[in-house]
C-alpha cells in the first residue's frame, strides 16, 4: 500500500463490496444507453434515455462514497443535473 493512502480493499477475495457492484452496475447502464443511442435503436430525445443517464450516475455516485474522488463525483453530478434537465425537457415536450 502506498504510504498516506487509504486501504479500501474488502480484503475477500474475488468478492467486491456493494459499492463497488453499484458502481459497475452505473457504468453498464450508461454504456449500454449510449450503445443503443449509437446503433439507432435509441431516439436521443426520448425520456428513456436522460433517465437512464439520471440512474447511471446516480450509481457511480454512490460507489464513490467508499473511494471519494472530487473529480469523479463532479462529473457525476453534472451528469445528473443535466439528466434532470432532460428528463423535465421531456415531459414539458409530451405536455404541449
């Protein structure tokens, strides 16, 4: 272990915490969202597709409370607002 570094590791083998889990579970979700937007399965301005956003980084998110990194949860947190922004975009369109 580097010296001044947290030991984070759960120390259980091939096992990962439930952070962990979550975290790779957000980034699946915003791959395969962006898979499907590329393939032109997706329509980008569906409501699907910032709520898949919203969830994804809301995930990573939560996986960084066991390893805090600021620029990760910034990212993160910009994703989500801009995910919110869509998703409000997208039911003030279906309104009209």
């Amino acid at each position: 272990m580097i010296k001044g570094c947290k030991d984070t590791s759960n120390n259980t083998g091939f096992f990962m915490s439930i952070y962990e889990f979550i975290g790779y579970t957000g980034t699946l979700i915003l791959v395969i969202c962006y898979l499907l937007i590329q393939s032109g399965r997706w329509d980008p301005q569906e409501l699907r597709v910032p709520l898949c956003n919203g969830i994804g980084a809301s995930f990573i998110l939560v996986s960084l409370y066991e390893q805090p990194n600021m620029p990760s949860i910034v990212i993160e947190l910009i994703w989500m607002s801009i995910s919110v922004y869509g998703i409000l975009r997208c039911i003030r369109k279906k309104r009209q």
